[in-house]
C-alpha cells in the first residue's frame, strides 16, 4: 500500500478529501499530516480521522534536518502540498525528489509565484480579464510554481463572476482532481 504524507497550513479541506478519499481502501493512506501554524483547522480534521498529525517551525524546516527525518519515517511514497504555503528547501526537495507535488490554484504557468496563492491568484485572474481559470498540480522543485505539471483541470469565468464565486469553483476542481492526480502518480510508481 502507497504511504502519502499532506503539507498544509490552512482549514485543511483538500486534506481531509484526501484521507476520506484513500484511507481504508487498501490502495494508498494518508499516514500524517505536517503542519506548519498550531491553530490550523486542518490539525483537528485529520485528528478526528485518526491521522497523525506534526507540527513544526520555521528553524525546524529551514535551519535543521528535523522535519526531514520526521518525514522520513513514514517512508512516503509521494508528500502533497495542499495548502502548504513556504518554499520547500532544496535539502527537504532533495531527500524526497520526484515525489513532491503541489495543487496550486491556476492554470500554470500563469499566476504563479511567490505571493500568487488563495483570493491573490483569483483576484490577478480577474484583473487580466481572463475567460477560463482552473487547478494545476505539479511536481515541486526550488522555484514557487515551476515543476513540472502533471494535471491540469479548467472552467469558463461565468459573467460577472466574482473572487468568492471563482474560489468555489476552485475548491470543486481541487476536491475531484487531487484524488486523481495522487492516484496516477501513485500508480506509475513501483511498490
């Protein structure tokens, strides 16, 4: 069975999707999620589905090699970035190459980048006058946004859309694809 591990830093929903996806299927599970703020409602939704859950800080992740053996641990076969907003380090990136992704809220690689992430990406969308916005998961490397894509999904702008309405929209594609995407990354790679 695969062994997934989540990043996030926010309320968590993509990660809860992920483990009601996988969890006690026997294709994939969720063993913990890392978690970079203490109050994150993502915390609580993967406690109260019985997920492991670590938290960590800034000199942990940057300036040791703590999270990196926490990780380590579980042996992951692939960690999601749901959420999870700080640059990975290239020694982080490194001891788990290949099999980092990220969900990231445009159709790369448009608005993408340092800043680029929540109600920011929807409202640059807006301003550019944009016809059609939508998700991209990618493999992560050193640079914000810049790995590889592995899926892509996108809608049409509704006339007189706004932020609140694209993110909803948003949260739907996320909540079908991710699934999806861990699922054919996760099946390309030897058990």
């Amino acid at each position: 069975m695969y062994t997934i591990i989540i990043f996030a830093s926010g309320s968590g929903s993509n990660a809860l999707n992920l483990i009601q996806h996988f969890n006690g299927k026997g294709f994939a599970e969720v063993k913990a999620v890392f978690c970079n703020k203490k109050q994150a409602g993502v915390i609580e939704k993967a406690q109260r589905e019985n997920v492991e859950t670590v938290v960590f800080d800034k000199h942990a992740y940057y300036e040791t090699d703590e999270v990196i053996q926490k990780v380590s641990k579980y042996q992951p076969d692939i960690i999601v970035l749901a959420g999870f907003l700080w640059l990975v380090p290239a020694d982080f990136i490194e001891a788990f190459d290949g099999r980092i992704i990220n969900l990231h809220p445009s159709l790369l690689p448009k608005y993408g980048g340092k800043g680029m992430y929540g109600h920011h990406v929807h409202e640059a969308v807006l301003a550019a006058g944009e016809s059609k916005t939508g998700i991209s998961i990618h493999l992560v490397n050193s640079e914000f946004d810049k790995g590889e894509v592995i899926y892509q999904d996108s809608f049409e702008i509704p006339k007189g859309a706004d932020v609140p309405q694209i993110e909803a929209m948003i949260h739907q594609l996320e909540h079908k694809g991710l699934p999806i995407a861990v699922e054919q990354f996760l099946s390309k790679r030897k058990i």
